[in-house]
C-alpha cells in the first residue's frame, strides 16, 4: 500500500508472504526513489534483500516492510519485522559520501525488527516525477489487505 501524507512524506508499506511480493517492493522502491543516485537504490534494494531472505528460506512468513520518504529534509526510513530475519552485513549506504545513516537490530518477543535511515541528496531541480507511478501499478487489488 503506498500513501502520500500531508507533510510531504511518502509511504509503502508491504506484507510479504512469498518472493513476488518482494519484487513488488523493489519495484515501489525504485519508483520512491526515482530521483535518487543509483548507487543509493540499489544499496537499498540489496539491505531489503538479504533482510527478508532469511525468513524466506526458512518458511517464517509473514515480514511486514515499511518504507518512508520524506521531503523536507530528504530522508528515506526503513522498518522490516518477521519472525526471523537475517541482520544484514554493513549496507552499502552506510559508506556513501555526503549521508549520514545509521541501521540496528531490534530484538522483541514476537522476533526481530531491522531498521535503517539514511539522509538523501537533494534533487536535481530540472528533474521533476514522471508521469507514471510505479507505486500505482503495484498496488495490490485491495490494497487494504497488503
């Protein structure tokens, strides 16, 4: 499910329950951060990845992802719990020239929480959002539900 709020932030949130419903969630992503360097999607595309795989390969379904953008400042918030994830090794983005991020392991009685936030550069001001959405075309048939 993907929703704008007031303050300019942008939100999926996504329950997955198989691998098609993570290709979606890369999908979202890439639409969230359409104007965002390369190097930054794919690090991120790749902590979601070796997050969610863990449980995954283990049959541990469900593992709820929520991502955040926000607009002012520029900042991109990452939330995934399940039951079993696979803590990621250092992200990509933690080593990314002018950002500041940071990402932990929250332990809890119902599994484990990883999450992660990293600050984004600004847009280039000539590059305005397409026409299309990819968050529009992967939205589930009732996104109430996913």
């Amino acid at each position: 499910m993907s929703t704008s709020r007031v303050h300019g932030e942008y939100v999926v949130w996504r329950r997955l329950t198989a691998l098609p419903d993570l290709a979606r969630l890369r999908n979202s992503l890439c639409g969230l951060l359409f104007d965002a360097p390369s190097q930054i999607v794919v690090s991120v595309v790749l902590f979601l990845d070796e997050t969610c795989l863990g449980a995954f390969e283990g049959g541990l379904f469900p593992v709820e992802v929520c991502v955040v953008r926000g607009t002012d400042p520029h900042y991109l918030r990452i939330d995934v719990s399940g039951s079993r994830l696979a803590p990621p090794s250092r992200p990509g983005f933690m080593d990314l020239e002018r950002s500041a991020a940071g990402w932990g392991v929250v332990h809890d009685s119902e599994g484990m929480k990883v999450w992660a936030y990293l600050t984004l550069p600004l847009p280039a001001p000539s590059r305005e959002a397409p026409p299309w959405s990819r968050l529009d075309v992967c939205l589930p048939a009732n996104p109430t539900w996913n």
